[in-house]
C-alpha cells in the first residue's frame, strides 16, 4: 500500500510540474513573440558591447 501511495503521489507532483512549465513556457513565448524585432535586437546588442568595452 505505501509503495502505491508513493508511486501516486510521485505521479501526481510530476503531472503538477510538467502542467506549470508548459504553462511557463507559454508566458515566455507570448511575450517574446509580441515584441517588435528591431527591439529584440536591441536587447541582444547591448549585452555584447558591453562585453566588448569590459
């Protein structure tokens, strides 16, 4: 019986996990498809010149 109860519980923390990154995963590409290119571009600049000059 415990080893049930653990093999259920086990089941029911991964559903949990696996329901709360996809749902993540959905934030994170709604936000970033949202933005305009030129201003992903911009993000993706400034880390390097920044880089460069230190």
């Amino acid at each position: 019986m415990a080893a049930w109860t653990a093999s259920t519980m086990f089941a029911l923390v991964a559903g949990a996990r696996a329901v709360f990154d996809l749902l993540g995963r959905s934030v994170i590409w709604t936000v970033l498809r949202n933005k305009p290119v030129s201003e992903l571009k911009k993000e993706v600049e400034v880390p390097q010149a920044a880089a460069v000059r230190g």
